[in-house]
C-alpha cells in the first residue's frame, strides 16, 4: 500500500507575511496537512483497494467511503495550495493576462468573481479557478476537501489552475470572521508562473 505523505513546503512559513503570517502556515502545514495524510492512511487501511496516485482516488471517487474522499482531497489541495503562492506574488505573463481578460473581462473582474466565489462558499471549501476541456477558463467552488478532479461528485468539473482554501483554519488568526481581507490579501502572493505552467500543462 501506498503511503500518502505531503509535498515539502518549498519556503519559509513567514515568506508570505503580512497576507498569510507564520504562525497560520505553520499549523496549517505541520497540523493540518498532516493531519489529511495521517487519515488518509489510515482510511485506506481498511479498504480493499491499492491506489498509487491521489489523482487515481480522484477518478472514482464515488466509489470511495468519505473519510478517503475528505483526506485525499485535503492532501492533494494542500500541496496544491503550497505551490499556488509564494513569496510577494509571481507576475502575470502578458498571455496569460489576455487569457484573464478574455474570459472575465479584466484582471479586476477575475478577482471579483473570484473572490465572491470564495466569499458564497458556505462553510468550508475552496474557490477555484479551472481549465475546461475545450480550453476555456471557469471560476467554481466546492465544499470541504472536494476537488473539480472529482469528476463524479463535484457540480464542474477541470483541472484546477488556482485555488484558496477558505475553511476557517487558513485565516482565523489573523482575519478572524474577515473571509473577504483573507481573499483579497491572497492575490498579493499569488503565484502566477505556477498557475501559467498549470494552464499549459
Ligand atoms: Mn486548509
């Protein structure tokens, strides 16, 4: 079987201060992060199936009990996460700007629609933004740790470019109830290079 473990943060938990302060990172990676691999391990245990990839659970993810669908879906949008920031933001590449404003109008109206996504997800979840089929950009959101991967329970689904998480525990301390300050803070550390390599992959 498969040990799942989480990716390495690839900088320092206070890099992307002011908008996301240490302490948060800090327990979100060691505490929390974790805490998705541990459960995912332990979820599989008990199971007869031997996925290799998060991305294989993903595929069938109906056929999965929940307690794998929330833990690989946590472990998976974490390391996801990590990748999607980093130190003061990466800069937007000019084609990947018209492809913004193409889809949405301008870079000011992606972040708006963007951040009301984040804003209507009710409870825990993430805002996304995905790449469909045909190439096309779309904003979504799901609940918990689903993922637009899972293609047989989530509403839309595409590969996902960018994400935040909006549960509680990745701005509590610093926004406290502020989920709007936590979003828009977010796109000062956007990595956008990331999101472009994503996009092309
Ligand atoms: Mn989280």
């Amino acid at each position: 079987m498969v040990t799942f473990q989480k990716d390495t943060l690839e900088y320092e938990y206070s890099v992307l201060e002011p908008y996301i302060d240490k302490e948060t990172m800090q327990i979100h990676y060691e505490k929390h992060h974790q805490a998705y691999c541990d459960k995912l391990n332990a979820a599989l245990e008990s199971i007869d199936k031997d996925p290799q990839t998060l991305e294989e659970i993903f595929e069938t993810i109906s056929e999965y009990p929940t307690g794998v669908r929330n833990n690989a879906g946590g472990v998976w949008n974490h390391n996801f996460f990590w990748k999607s920031m980093c130190e003061n933001g990466s800069t937007l590449s000019d084609e990947f700007k018209s492809k913004l404003e193409e889809s949405f109008g301008s870079i000011e109206k992606f972040e708006e629609e963007f951040t009301q996504k984040a804003l209507n997800q009710f409870g825990s979840g993430w805002a996304w933004l995905i790449k469909l089929e045909d190439g096309s950009l779309q904003i979504t959101s799901t609940a918990n740790q689903d993922n637009p991967l899972m293609r047989d329970v989530v509403e839309i689904s595409g590969t996902p470019l960018l994400g935040v998480d909006v549960w509680e525990h990745a701005y509590y301390l610093k926004y406290q109830n502020k989920r709007p300050d936590y979003v828009k803070a977010f796109f000062n550390v956007v990595n956008w290079e990331e999101v472009e390599r994503r996009y092309n992959k």
